[in-house]
C-alpha cells in the first residue's frame, strides 16, 4: 500500500505561507519510493500508528508530529497535530522542519566520518592525540576514533555549562580537558562530548566545518533537499514560522536553557544548549530536517550506501556504521554510529523488530529505526520538548517501533520479554 501525494519542498512552502493552511489532522505528503512497490503495509496496522500518535497529542505528550513507515517501496507518511499548543497554531505538515537533535550524529557527523576514513584521511583505529595532540591527558591519550564512535571513550556525557562559555574553541578546549571515568574501551556511555570531537575532526581534516562537508558531501548528493544546519541561514528568517518550535524560556529557567528570555521561543534555533553555544553547529546535534528526506537515507542505508545511482557511502562503511563495532566485553552494542542494542535501542525497536536492527533516536522526539532483515523502517519526527523539555513520549516510541515491525508482516516472537527500559 502506497499513500502518496506531492510535497513541495520547503523553499516553496515559505512562499506560499500566507496561504491559508489545513487546520488540524493527517496530511498527505510528497513520497518517492519506486512506483510499484515489492513490499507491503498492512492496512490494519495504519489506524493504530495513527490512534498511537493522536492519543500522545490529546494528551500533551506533544503538539505534532510526523511519521512515516516504509517496507520495500510501500510507503505511509501522515502529519498530526499543529506547531504548539496555541489555538492559532498552524498544523503540522509534512514538510515540517524538526530539530533532529543527536539524530545528527548518524545523519550528518558518523557518515562525515566514514567518508573521510574511505578516502584514507581518517584513521578509525588512530588515537585522537593523533589528530588532536593537545587532548593529551586525563587518560585521554588511548583513545581511538573507533571508540569516539560506538561511545567506549569513557569521557563523560556532556560539557559544562558553567562557567560560561561560547564557540567552537572554548567547546574544544573543555573537551580536551576532560578527563575519563574508565579506561577507553571498556565501558559504554553515552556521550555528546564523544560526537563534538568528531564533528571537529571533520573540520581539521577536511578543512571544511562539519556543516559544509554534510551539505556538499552528503545531504546534496542525496537530495535531502530540506536537511542541514542553521535552517534560518539556509532558508532564510520566513521559514521560522514553518519550523516545529521547541523550547520557550520561563521566569527563572535552570542551568539548561538560562540564556533564553522568558517568553523566547526557540524556532529554527537549535534546541541542544551546548550545541546552541557553538553557534549552532556540532557533531553532536544541529540539522534540521523532514521525514521525507530521512527516508531517503534510510533508503541510501538500505541499498549498501548508494540510492538513485548516487553513492553516497561504500558497502563497508555501511557495515561498520550498522553493525556491532562495540570493543569486546561492553554489553551495549553500538555500530560506528548506529545503536544496535544498548539501554537507548529498546523504547525505538519496539517488540518486534530484531535484535540486528539498528537506529537512533534524538532528544527533542525523533526516531529513526531500520531493520534491514525485512528491508523495513520507520520515522518519528515531533517536537515534544516543546514548550518546556518535560514531556516523555517514551511509550509512544514503543508503540510505533511495534506498530511499524506488525505493518511490515513482522511477528514478535513467542516468549519474547517485555519492553521495560526506561532509557
């Protein structure tokens, strides 16, 4: 089952902004999968992906959202809800821009590297101080690109935001002070600090900042017309209004978002704070992004790295992004970029879907999640840090990685354990 219409891209939707837009419900969007598929979505499955969703919105778990749903060509992609909470808001459509947030270390910083490691420019098992000789220290100096990617560095999770700080410089020069809690190669954490020294790496190596090299080497290549950073630049300041908003600072806002005025809205501004104080450019979030394009990297994923005659990556480095890369002895499974099966992997894979399936998720409500066993996968786009980062859509993701697994013909195995992750 195919349920397509034309989407325009975002360029054109600025234009025509003025024009009054649907009030409320699914939409219809633009989908380029290959006109006959070879797959199919089961029909039963599509209400309940869509009672899951609206059921989240009632609830205001989120404003809006968009998912879309693929299995080998068959193709469903709906819009729900509006931008906010407002009663004026505009409805969601499906050329809606989110903030992908970490969903940016597998669309725009893992892939970044991979491409300069073909080129032989990187090295995945060098050392860091190799490239960076001034992160020599706090147990820094064995660390290898390879663990930087499948998050076995063992640097901490994030960098302060105190005392204050701004810019790509002072974000490398705390990072480079860091100092690890284990032995790199011996333990899994998660952690933003790990993909802001990638998304440098790019820039020392390439001579080209990370946003330039994934725009020119990746998301151009692939048609990902509406993907990249800084989405005001690109596409100018009458595409804020088309942008799902995310945060909106209060009366005595903490640490996280305290450069936002109260009343401030954060819309085509990046929701991440500390990619917010690298001017809006990290590895570790930043691009913006539509549910149409993420399926066409999927699609690339999915075809060994190249679609539509465009090769985007080689076979290998769609191999080492997505499958286990993990050092030995670390239980959660990481590829060079995608989650396999860490604590993170079990909320987005749902019940269904294998343990070899591969994703990743993004802290503003995204997800992305690819089985390449059934050729199937599916999108989550919303906005559901909006208007104050506190709302879970945790369960949701459960439901929909289920949903998406069940409209792919996929069975959940009997005696298959609970969801109960709280990641």
């Amino acid at each position: 089952m195919i349920r397509s219409a034309f989407r325009p891209p975002i360029r054109s939707l600025i234009a025509a902004a003025c024009v009054a837009m649907l009030a409320t419900g699914c939409v219809h969007g633009r989908l380029d999968a290959p006109a006959t598929p070879q797959g199919q979505l089961d029909a039963a499955r599509l209400p309940q992906i869509d009672a899951a969703v609206q059921e989240a919105i009632a609830a205001h778990k989120l404003p809006g959202a968009v998912v879309h749903v693929e299995h080998e060509g068959a193709v469903y992609e709906q819009a729900y809800g509006k931008l906010s909470y407002e009663p004026d808001a505009r409805a969601v459509h499906t050329g809606t821009l989110f903030d992908a947030a970490s969903l940016s270390k597998v669309l725009s910083t893992a892939p970044s590297v991979l491409k300069l490691a073909e080129e032989g420019r990187i090295k995945l098992d060098a050392k860091l101080t190799d490239y960076f000789p001034e992160c020599a220290n706090g147990g820094k100096e064995t660390i290898t690109i390879r663990h930087l990617l499948t998050h076995s560095s063992g640097l901490p999770a994030g960098l302060p935001a105190k005392p204050a700080w701004h810019g790509d410089a002072a974000a490398h020069a705390l990072a480079c002070s860091q100092v690890v809690t284990h032995p790199p190669g011996t333990f899994f954490r998660y952690s933003d600090i790990n993909y802001i020294l990638l998304g440098q790496l790019v820039h020392k190596v390439s001579g080209m900042p990370l946003d330039e090299f994934a725009r020119t080497r990746i998301f151009e290549p692939l048609k990902m017309r509406d993907t990249g950073y800084l989405p005001l630049r690109r596409l100018g300041n009458g595409a804020a209004a088309l942008i799902a908003p995310t945060q909106k600072g209060r009366e005595g806002e903490g640490s996280a978002h305290g450069d936002l005025a109260p009343g401030q809205l954060l819309q085509g501004v990046v929701h991440d704070p500390t990619a917010r104080r690298m001017d809006g450019v990290a590895g570790s979030a930043g691009v913006f992004t539509t549910a149409h394009d993420i399926a066409r990297y999927a699609r690339m994923l999915l075809n060994n790295g190249e679609l539509d005659g465009v090769r985007i990556l080689s076979p290998e480095s769609v191999r080492l992004m997505t499958t286990v890369q993990s050092p030995d002895g670390i239980a959660a499974l990481r590829g060079l970029g995608m989650d396999i099966n860490s604590p993170y992997a079990v909320r987005p894979r749902g019940t269904v879907f294998p343990v070899g399936s591969y994703g990743h998720t993004g802290f503003t409500g995204c997800v992305l999640w690819i089985d390449p066993g059934s050729r199937s996968f599916y999108v989550l786009l919303s906005n559901r840090v909006y208007p104050d980062d506190k709302s879970n859509v945790l369960e949701l993701y459960t439901r929909l990685g289920t949903l998406a697994a069940e409209s792919a013909g996929l069975v959940k195995p009997p005696g298959s354990p609970a969801v109960a992750a709280t990641h």
